[in-house]
C-alpha cells in the first residue's frame, strides 16, 4: 500500500465522518414524510389571543370546504362572545 492509497482512504473517512449529520438529517425529513403520508394532519388547534390577554383554544379543520380565515373569525366570535359571557 502506497502513502497515496493511505492518504486517499483516510480522506474517505474523514468524508464519511463529516456526513453523518447530512444523512442524520434526511432520514428526519424521510421520517417525517412518512408519518404525514400515514398520520395526516386533518386539525389544528390554536391559541387566541386579544390585545396581549389570552382568549382561549380554537381548532381549524383543515379538511373542511371553509376556508381558514371564515373557520378563525368564527372562533374569535365564540371566544370573545363566551368572554364577555363569563
């Protein structure tokens, strides 16, 4: 084996070495892809908030015909009516 070989192969593994983080990474994308394609998203719930005082939790259907804004405004009205209720 020539200094060139050793010197190749330890470049190899310093290659390698280096990339673990990469690959670490796309297997977290790859995972993530996966669980999305078997667990969709279909809720999400979310805080409201109305001038810097918590209001309360909501939840947006994202598989529903309404669109996000008409699904917010219609949580705000709830939150702010049953605020102003209680």
């Amino acid at each position: 084996m020539s200094n060139a070989d050793i010197f190749t192969y330890i470049l190899l593994a310093i290659g390698l070495v280096l990339s673990i983080p990469m690959l670490v990474r796309i297997g977290e994308i790859i995972g993530q892809r996966i669980r999305l394609k078997l667990n969709p998203i279909k809720k999400v719930k979310i805080r409201r908030w109305h001038n810097n005082e918590f209001i309360g939790y909501g939840e947006v259907d994202l598989t529903s015909p309404e669109t996000i804004a008409i699904q917010l405004e219609k949580i705000d009205a709830e939150l702010l009516k049953g605020k102003q209720n209680g």
